[in-house]
C-alpha cells in the first residue's frame, strides 16, 4: 500500500514533515538548546558527577529518597547466607556486585584490557541470542564460592589504516570478541557484546509518548530517504529490547548479579538445567523486595541530563555540519515528553538526540544479533571521559575516539558517514566540538 504511493505524493510527505527551515535548510537556534532535559536538566557539581545530579526540579522529600536509591545502586550484594543479612542473594553465577560496579558513576563501562585477564569488572557483557543455549542469556565470568565461573570475554583489537578524501590519515580498529570457557557445555555460536551505557536523562525518556515514537518510525521507508527506522519491543538498551525502567533494572538484577525479584522470581539467575551445579546452589524466595527494585528505578529515573558542556552559540558552526550531513535522521534532536509518573518530567522540551528507533547499522557493527541497533542519545558524550576515565564509543566500546563512531556507521547510516569523510579538517573538527557539547 504505502509502497505504491506515487513519486510526487512522497515528495509532498518529505516537504512536509521537514522541521521549519532556514535557507541553509537546517532548523533555526532554538534557546531552549542550551538546557538538554528542560528544567528537568540538573544542576553541575564537579565534572566526575555529570552524570549523578538529580533533575533539578525534584522536590525535596523526592530528593530524599533519591539518595537512598543512589546508596542502593552503588551496595554490593552479598552471596547467602550472610551476616548482617542485608542485600543478600547474589549469584549463583553474576557478573557484578553492584548496579554502579558496571555503571561507574552512572556513566558507561569499557571493554576489556585487550586479551589479558581482568580481575577488575568492566561493565562490559557478552549476551546470546539463542535464548536456548546450554549458557542462558548471558555469560557470567564470576561465581560465588564452590561454583565455575561460566568463562571470560576476551577481545583481540586489529587497527587499519584508512585516509579521509583530503588525504589525512585516520584508524580503525576492529574488535574480535572470543569466549575462554571455564566449563564443557556448547558455546553458542551467536555472541552479542554490549558494554554499559551511561544512565542519565532515562526517566525523560521513558516520557517521550509511544505515539510520538510511531510517528517518527518509516519501516517502509515512506519518505525514501534511505533510512527507514523502527521500534523495538522497548525503548532501552542497545537494541530497544526493553520497555520501562522498572523491567531493565529487574532484568539487570537478574542477569547481571543472579538476584530475583517479583518480575524474574528464579534465584537460580541465569543458570539453565544443563548447569546443575549451579541450579543446586540457589535458595528460595525474592532476594531483591519490592522496595528496592522500586527506588533504584525511581533514582535512575530522576538522573538528570547536565547542562551543556560548551555555550552553544559557540559551536553552531559544527551544528549545521551535523543538519548538513543528515545525522538528525536518526539523532533526532528534540523531543517534548508527555505525562510521566514524576510530574517534574512531564511537558519538557528535552534535547537527547535520538529517536530510540532500530536501525540497519551495515555489516561493521553487525553480530550475533543481527545488523539493528538503537539510536543512542547523544547528550553528555563530551563528558565520559571526566565522569569515569575513560571514553569509549558504540554498543561494544570499540570505538575510543567520537570521530572513529562516526567512522564506523554503515548501512543506513552509509550517506552520513560519507558526508562525514568528504569533510576538510576544520569541518571535521567543528563537528566533533558541536557533538562534545551536547
Ligand atoms: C555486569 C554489568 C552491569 C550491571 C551490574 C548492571 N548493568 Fe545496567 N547495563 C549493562 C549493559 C551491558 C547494558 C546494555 C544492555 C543491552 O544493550 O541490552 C545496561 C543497560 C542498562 C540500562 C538501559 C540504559 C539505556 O540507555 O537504555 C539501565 C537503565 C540500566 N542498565 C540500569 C541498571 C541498574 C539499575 C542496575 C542494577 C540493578 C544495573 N544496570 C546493573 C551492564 C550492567
Ligand atoms: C541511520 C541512523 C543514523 C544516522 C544517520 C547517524 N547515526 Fe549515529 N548512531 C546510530 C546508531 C544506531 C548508533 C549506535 C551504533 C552501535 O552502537 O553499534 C549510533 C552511534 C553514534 C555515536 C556513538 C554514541 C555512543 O554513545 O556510543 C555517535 C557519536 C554518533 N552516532 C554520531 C553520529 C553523527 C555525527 C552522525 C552524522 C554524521 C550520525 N551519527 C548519523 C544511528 C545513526
């Protein structure tokens, strides 16, 4: 139906849905740029905690419990039975001790010291995508006492060298995942590596309206623009797969620290029936209550977005190279969130630029899963680097500089990333500076 629309009516559709223009056909400045979540945008500290201010509208008994879901978030859980019984429940098998183990400062996690052991958690993961594999849905590389780790993620980096239309001289390096088994069960052959991203600014948008989302989707790629875009079964994680903050963090618990709750009741975590061993340590009962599961989503929730990182005016040159080069096909700049449980986030202007849509990223980024990834927010990625030492890009980390994430955008993706390496240097660098602003 839609695909037989002719040529002038698509053309009519573009014209428009197209965002009032200037001449140059980009947006004009709106000044509400400069607050990236609203009034909802919190107020900076020190730079290490960009990322773990509340929304600055929070009211002040909210304010409270917030400190105490921030105390939860960064508590380490404890295997059974323990003294005093606290967070108690951990394992069988995990990857963590704590929600903040892998989500350093509420920032992103990194991958792994290239093929060398790593005692130190990295926030990094290697999930499957059979969900029926002899290893459940993720790789555990801890255990408590008396129990095999299930192995450990390793990763081999190869850099190549490439040159930009000017000539300049830029590198690539591509990750080759590998698991090093600690036990004899069958390694599923479809590996999906995703590190930690950062949690801020969430509560906004699980506020953005569905219909909002539909809006934006174009599966059959109705505007022919080339990039088509769709919903995943939710809005969060790498690929959208899940739909609410409280469905993440009970999925997190489970997963990532072997801890039940009302959503995922099996202490036994991610251990499947081939891993008797494993299933034959597990107690009985909800290890994480009501409470907890509760308040660690409403501290995530009300993570604000930081201010700016660069007075906007100053960057506009790298602005209209990002219209220019179409990056806002996808990034979508602005949102205005509907009603949300948290008053405070509901009716914001935001300005997180994304559209939390699926899309065919091309072979490059490509795994197990498949060649979809969700459109990432792109506001604080000036700051990472402050809030957690360390910078790096995309669903698996590989990237360690913002130019190399471009660099590695494919498929839909393809004309921007093309656009991007016919820029001249100064152009290059300008977009780069607008994109560590926001
Ligand atoms: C072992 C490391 C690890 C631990 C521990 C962990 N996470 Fe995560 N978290 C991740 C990874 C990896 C992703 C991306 C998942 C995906 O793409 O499916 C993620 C995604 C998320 C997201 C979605 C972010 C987005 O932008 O879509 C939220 C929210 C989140 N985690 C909260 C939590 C909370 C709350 C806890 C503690 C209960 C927790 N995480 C514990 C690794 C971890
Ligand atoms: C077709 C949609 C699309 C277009 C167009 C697009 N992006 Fe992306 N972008 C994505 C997706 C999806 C990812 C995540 C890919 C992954 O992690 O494998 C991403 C990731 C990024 C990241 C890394 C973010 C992070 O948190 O790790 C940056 C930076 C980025 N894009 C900038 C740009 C710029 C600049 C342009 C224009 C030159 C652009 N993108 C055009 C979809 C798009």
């Amino acid at each position: 139906m839609i695909r037989a629309l002719p040529d002038i009516t698509k053309l009519l559709v573009t014209i428009l849905i197209c965002a009032p223009a200037t001449a140059h056909g980009q947006p004009i400045f709106d000044p509400s740029e400069a607050h990236p979540g609203g009034n909802a945008t919190s107020i900076l500290i020190e730079p290490s905690a960009a990322f773990s201010g509340p929304v600055s509208t929070l009211p002040a008994p909210d304010l409270s419990e917030f400190k105490k879901g921030s105390t939860l978030f960064y508590t380490r859980w404890v295997a059974r039975p323990a003294n005093p019984p606290a967070l108690q429940g951990l394992g069988p098998l995990y990857n963590a001790l704590s929600c903040e183990q892998c989500h350093r400062n509420d920032g992103r996690g990194r991958p792994p010291t290239n093929g060398l052991f790593e005692t130190e958690v990295t926030g990094t993961v290697a999930q499957f995508s059979q969900l029926k594999s002899e290893y459940g849905e993720q790789l555990q590389d801890r255990a408590v006492a008396g129990l095999k780790p299930e192995g450990q993620l390793m990763l081999q980096l190869i850099s190549r060298e490439w040159r930009y239309t000017d000539g300049l001289k830029f590198s690539l390096t591509t990750p080759f995942w590998s698991i090093k088994q600690a036990t004899s069960l069958s390694i599923p052959n479809t590996i999906s590596v995703r590190t930690a991203p950062a949690i801020f600014g969430l509560g906004l948008l699980e506020a953005i309206p569905d219909s909002h989302l539909e809006s934006l989707a174009d599966p059959d790629d109705y505007n022919g623009d080339g990039i088509s875009g769709v919903r995943g079964i939710g809005r969060f994680g790498w690929r959208a797969t899940q739909g609410t903050l409280l469905q993440q963090t009970a999925h997190a618990l489970l997963i990532d620290m072997g801890v039940s709750s009302k959503l995922y009741p099996q202490t036994f975590g991610d251990c499947t029936p081939h891993q008797t061993d494993c299933r034959a340590l597990a107690g009985d009962g909800i290890e994480a209550n009501e409470k907890f599961l509760q308040s660690v989503t409403d501290y995530v929730a009300n993570l604000g977005p930081p201010p700016r990182y660069a007075e906007p005016k100053i960057v506009n040159r790298g602005r209209s190279i990002f219209y220019t080069s179409k990056c806002d096909a996808c990034h979508t700049p602005s949102h205005k969130t509907g009603s949300h449980r948290f008053s405070w986030l509901s009716g914001q202007t935001i300005w997180p630029y994304t559209d939390l849509l699926l899309h065919d990223m091309g072979e490059g980024l490509a795994d197990g899963g498949g060649r979809e990834w969700r459109t990432p927010p792109l506001w604080g990625l000036g700051r990472h680097k402050e809030v957690n030492g360390n910078a790096n890009y995309l669903h698996d980390g590989r990237a360690m500089t913002i130019e190399q994430a471009v660099l590695w955008h494919g498929g839909e993706a393809e004309q921007s990333r093309r656009s991007f390496t016919r820029l001249n240097a100064s152009d290059r660098e300008a977009l780069i500076a607008f994109l560590k602003s926001l």
